[in-house]
C-alpha cells in the first residue's frame, strides 16, 4: 500500500519536475538576506510568497509578526498526533560577491547542480517540504495528523525574535516531534539525520587607538588597537591553537554513553573532506576519530572575521585607530552562552583587557534529542523505504540553530532529515548549490515521511 | 641688505595671500593618489601643472620618465655652489572616506585652516618652495647658486622608480646640499629641523585556509587563516608588546653622543601629543625621555592593516579561506630592509610558518646627516631670521623616506626644514591640514633660506 503511493508520488515527481524547479528557482530569486538592513518590503514579498505555497498546498497559513521579519506559520491536517516543521526563508550575504560564477540571485544549472545562495540552506529544504505537502494533499486530501509549519525570518542572524515567538506561542506550536531545518548527504551520498545542535556565541572585540589614524611614524609609541587585539586573542588560544579561555572546559557536559557509540558507527570521510576544502591537514593536525569527535562534541572559538587599517591595494603606513574581530563559540551540552560571555570578560578583565570592548551579538543554546527516540527511526525507516542507502544518525551536528527553544524548551523529540545539501554545496559561502537529484529526493522522502508519520 | 630683503618679501606675500592660496587649492585639487593602479593620465596631468609652474618661476623644467610616474626636473640659477630640493607631488590614499568633514579633493578653509589631502603632506611644502622661488627671481632676477628641484610622484608608495632613477642621474642630482622634504612645526609652534630618517620594511603576511569559505560549524577542524595570521604575530612581538623579531637587535648600530646630545634638548611635549590623538597613555605606557627615544632611535613592527573573512554588519559565521596583515617595520641607522626581511623570513620558517607568504612590498634605507653640519647651521640661522621660535634640531625622525639614496649614496648633507605641517596636520589620515600662516611664513622662510644659501 505504502509503496504503491509511494511509487505514484516518485512518478509524480519525476512528471513535473521543470515545475518543481520552476518554483525553487522562484523563491532562490529573492534576496532575502537577512543580515542587511532595511529593504522591509521585499523580505515581507518573501514571506508573502511562501504563504501563498502553503495555501496552494491546502495550509491554512498566515504571517505572524515578530520584532523583526514576520513569521511565516500554517497548519492543515487533523489527527491525534502533530508534526512541527522548522525552517527559515532568509539566507546568508552573498560577500564576497566576486567569487561567485553565476549571480547569487539568478539560479543557474550547471551539469545536474543549482547554484544560488540559499538552495542549500534552507530554502531549497523549505520548498521541498511544501512541495511534498501538495504532492500528498492532491493525491490523498487531508492529512491524518496535524502538520504545523514554522518558517522565519532571521535564522541567519541567529534568529533573535524566535525565543519571544516560541514562549508567547507554546501552545500554537505544541507537537509530537519536530523536523528541524538541516537536510544533508554525507560524502558517500548517505542521508544523514542529526539528533541535536551545537549552541553558539556570537561576539566582537572592539579595539581602539588614537581618534584617527595615524602617521606609522609613531608606530613604536601610539596604541595600535590591531596588536591590542593580537594580544587579547592570544590569551584565548595557545600558541598550539588549544582553547585556553578560563573556565569553559569546566561547563563541557560529558556525552552520552549512546551518543559515543553513534560517533563510532559514523563513517567520516575525512580524506574527502579535506579534498572539498582543497587543503592537505585539518587544524593542529588532527585526523579520523579524533577530528570527528573534536568537530561533534567540542566547543570552538572560531575567528569569522577581522578587519583594521587600510586592507586595499599598495602600501598605506599608518596605525589604525580601531580593530574589531567577529568571532563565534560553538558551544556544547552543558555550555550556554550567557554564562560563556560572562566567562570571556572575566577572563580579558582578569588579563587587563578591560579597554577590549566585548559586544555580545548573540546566543544560542545546545539542543540534543536521543539518538534511540521513535521520532528517529520513523527517519531512518523512511529513507530505507524510498530506497536511498542507509542513513546515518549523528547525536550533534557541528551547527548551531535555535533548536534547544523547542526541543529543550517545548520539550519536543526534535531532528534534522532531507537530502537536499551536500559536503560540497559551499553553505554560507559564494557558489552555495544543491544536486537536482537529491532535491527530488527530498520531496519523495518527505511525502513517505508523511505517510509514516500518520500511521 | 638681507633684511630689507626679507621684508619686501614678507610685504609681497602679505599681498598676494589670495593668489598663492589659489594656486596651492588647484595643486590640491588633483588626486594623485600613489597607491592607486591605473589613472595614468590625470596624474601625469598634475606632474605637468607641477612643471608648469616651475617654468613660470623661471626655471628649465622637464618632465623624466620612470618606470611609475614621472620625475618633475627643474633647475635654475647658477653658481659655485648647488641646493637640491626634494619633494613629492603624490599622496596617500583618502580613505575612509566617510571620516572626511570636507572633500579630500576639494580643499576648504575652516577657522584658518585648510583641508585636503596633501596640503601637509607634501603638496604644501612643494608649493611653498616654487612660490619662493618665484618671489625670489621675480625681485632678483636668476639665483646665484644652482637650485635643482627633484619632485617625484611614488614617494607614497614607497619610491619604487627612485632608487633607479636617482643612480642613473648622479651627475645631474649633484649637490652640496639637500633639502628633503616634511615641513614641520611642534606642538610649541617652533619649527623642527631632521637631520635624517628611519628605514622601512613594508610586508604582508598572508595565511589561507580552504579553497573557499567553510560554515564555521567546521571551526574546530578547519584551518583558520585568521588564527594562523595571530599564530605568527605573537611570535613577532611578545604579550608586553615588546618587538621579538629574532636578531633584530642585534642589527641596530647604537646612536652618536652628538645625537644623544640633541634628543636631550628637544622639548617633548607628551600631553599635548597624547591630546592630539585623543589618548590617556603611549603604547606600553611609555613616557617622556623614554617615549621620545622610542619613537627617534627604535625599530618598529607595525600593523598597518588587517583583514579576513566577513566584516560587514550583523554576524556571519564562517571559517574565512584567506587573511592577510600588513605591516611597516621602521627600522634604525644598521637595519637594512633586505637583511631585516631575511631575519623575518627566517624567523618564521624557524616556528613552523612556512605556510604564511611574506610579501616584500617595499623597502627603504636609514638616513643621517650629522647635527653639527653647516646645513643645519643655515637652517637654524634663517629661521631665527624670519623671526620665528628658536627651531628645534632632531637627529632623526620617526619617519621614512628614500633620503638615504641623496645622503648615504650621493654623500649629500641632507636635512628636512620647513613649517608648513604641525602636530595636528593628520598626515596620511582623514581630515589632513595645514594652517595658512604657517604656509605662508614657509614660503618667507624658503626665499630667506636661498638668500642664505647664496652667500
């Protein structure tokens, strides 16, 4: 029974497959980035456009307004149990724009791939969905079970209307289990599903000098607010690139038993990693089991971004006046980021950094879902029956989102699964793209996981 | 004779303020910028109009190509003794922009002062010397010695033509003396005479990573060139500041008792300098003596510049691929730029820092003339002359230049004197000034320093 809709969904698919793509290639057009300022009225298209989706799709759906981009919610279905689907309709900054090979903003097929900044987080995992949706809805009417759909504005930038929306809309968005944005295959093109997310901090060190830049002249004697930040940097790490931030170690809740024999199941192609990145070691050297352990189950304080003084062409001898470094800490089970801020200013203060201004951009909690709960073997279920090989479930992933706001604090059984992304879809960076094969995948499986889920 | 001289100059400058102003607003109004590729045309343009008024001040005047922009060559006069005068008709860049109360290139006057980029480096004291020149053949007829003006335009990118240029010219640069250019009064308003200049090694150390951005939930595996980039600068400078760079020291020849001396008669204002940049203390918390023997007699390692990764607004949480940093070691009378390099690259390839590209960009020699010389002897002399604060001597200055190619190579005394520039001028920064009076006592001071000079 089950494999015969689903057989009538694959030739649906695979019948409508220039109208699929038309419509992807549509909402990859909006530049919906969220880290740039103003430009309200086409971000709200944006989400207008997604509504209309999920009307055309059956949903009840509405924007609810946030102190930011608007939310985009709809429910259709009814039954005794609920599905929550998570996912965001703004992207990353295209920067640096240069490095691109087609337009950021015009979707382009290039041999079987899309390329377009977003395709691979999350819109593509959006549209797929919605996509899914209709497939099941035109084919079968209502949905046995309620399936709510949660897709906002500001993932991003680290989605800082989300926790007053999810506390003010506990019972809205009340569920079962909940399908987390994040929809990836691993390098052996094996869906993968992740039971959990790193938290994050988000920070800038501010340095500053003289008011205005002067003459190098002086450079032996003028505060150069780029060797102040060298400095306060080098107290966060060694000189073997070791995390020495006071206390942070301290925070680290060990994994659990079951967690641990996950990562020991995981294949990790670091080989092909690496060759992806075009580089010859990871950092300090680390390989196999150590390096996968280190990216799942260890904080990070990672440099994202710094800039002082003149950084165009030719020489400019001057000492800056200010410096700034953007830096994220992904934090694991155990380390929130408030406490890990207050760690951070401790540790500068305490080393007489108290001239290093510490701009707190935001935060994130760790989330973990156990990696034996109902909600992952439907998951794992379902890609066996669609057919593609075996999943592979990892207890965290190396991301972070505002998952913990609803599996922490909803309490909500809470995964990521899809296949739309993969290792080298260059999410966040210039040339982003999805495989079209694993798009179409991914409507398939979601239209399986659907039936699942109902039964 | 000499004075009534002085003072028919002095009436003639009184007299024709608006004219003088004119003409040095259109030298400003030209970006020459140095730094910037391209534009060859307009900037061969202001080498013309340089050339032109030189004629007009009755000299021969041509224009001598290089490999960059061209030399501006004029000469006029003729005796048994010859004065070159250096100076240079390119600037810094303008940038940041946003900074600027006024155009950069477009030079206005507020409460006295004039703004624009150039004016106190070096545009103004270029103009000083033709405008006193002119007035002096226009009262005298020709002059009675020989006066060879060199005017480059690369001087702000570190004169990469000069050193060619001026060992292919050693005949027709033949001097007795020297006038280089920096145009400068203290913060007493007494005008300071350098009797020589600090070396310079200007670099980039550029680290990379992966082949493109990673998503920073690889922060913990994936190589950082930022990281990397701090990595090697704590090895360049240890965490009290102090420069690290292995055998640097070891190159410094120790200063003369005869420049000791003159350091020790230099009035050092500290506060008002540290007011002027708009800070509590110096780097290290240096102080008087011991600050003003750092910034003449010490070598330097600035970072001038800094950048990697995102650096626009909000948060962007990647794992740049490239970073570099520039910088400028100033280096004292011994410390030669192509040794200095050597030890640089040495001493990273010693730690491990093989991987970080050091880009030469440039490099320039040290320069002294002795204090006692007869040049600086004229140049006290006519300034106490013209009436001005007694000037005050300095063995070296902080900054560089390619003074060394006149004085070591050419064996020509060479010293910088003139009082068109002050300690809140901001060279090389935004907002770059310099007061009228002081331009036009500079212009009186350059007419009285030829009549001298003849004698």
């Amino acid at each position: 029974m089950e494999d015969s809709h689903g057989m009538d969904k694959d030739e649906r698919i695979e019948g409508s497959k220039n109208e699929l793509l038309d419509e992807l290639k549509e909402f990859l057009g909006m530049p919906s980035v969220s880290a740039r300022a103003g430009d309200e009225g086409s971000f709200r298209g944006c989400a207008e456009w997604v509504l209309s989706k999920l009307e055309e799709a059956g949903a009840e759906a509405r924007l609810m307004e946030t102190d930011g981009h608007p939310v985009v919610y709809a429910e259709i279905g009814a039954g005794d149990s609920t599905l929550l689907s998570y996912g965001h309709y703004d992207v990353q900054p295209p920067e640096p724009l240069e490095l691109w090979e087609s337009d950021p903003f015009v979707p382009e097929v290039r041999d079987g791939v899309l390329f377009a900044r977003g395709v691979a987080d999350d819109k593509g995992d959006v549209m797929a969905r919605i996509q899914a949706l209709r497939l099941y809805t035109q084919e079968h009417g209502p949905l046995p079970f309620k399936l709510k759909f949660l897709i906002e504005g500001e993932e991003e930038v680290g989605s800082p209307s989300l926790p007053a929306f999810v506390r003010q809309n506990e019972e809205l968005l009340s569920a079962d289990a909940c399908l987390w944005e994040g929809s990836m295959k691993d390098d052996a093109g094996r869906p993968m599903i992740f039971c959990g997310t790193k938290g994050m901090l988000y920070i800038e060190l501010r340095a500053r000098g003289a008011s205005h830049d002067l003459h190098s002249m002086y450079g032996g004697i003028a505060p150069n607010p780029a060797w102040r930040l060298v400095q306060a940097l080098r107290t966060i790490k060694d000189e073997n690139g070791e995390i020495t931030l006071d206390g942070l170690e301290e925070l680290v809740s060990p994994p659990s038993k079951e967690d641990l024999e996950a990562i020991e199941k995981i294949l990790f192609n670091e080989t092909a990693l690496r060759a992806s990145w075009g580089v010859d070691s990871f950092d300090r050297g680390l390989t196999g089991r150590e390096a996968l352990k280190e990216m799942l189950l260890r904080p990070t304080a990672n440099i994202a971004g710094i800039e002082s003084g003149y950084t165009g062409p030719g020489s400019k001898t001057i000492v800056p006046s200010e410096a700034f470094v953007k830096m994220d800490f992904r934090l694991v089970a155990g380390q929130s980021p408030g406490p890990v801020l207050d760690l951070l200013r401790e540790h500068l203060a305490r080393r007489g950094f108290s001239d290093v201004e510490v701009v707190d951009l935001h935060g994130v909690e760790a989330a973990k879902t156990p990696v034996d709960s109902p909600l992952v073997r439907t998951a794992v279920d379902t890609w066996r029956e669609v057919g593609a090989s075996e999943a592979v479930v990892y207890p965290t992933i190396g991301g972070s989102g505002p998952t913990s706001l609803v599996a922490t604090e909803l309490g909500i059984p809470t995964i990521m699964t899809g296949a739309v992304a993969n290792v080298e879809s260059r999410i966040h960076a210039p040339n982003e793209s999805a495989r079209l094969d694993d798009y179409f995948e991914s409507i398939g499986y979601f239209a399986r996981f659907f039936e699942r889920f109902a039964n």
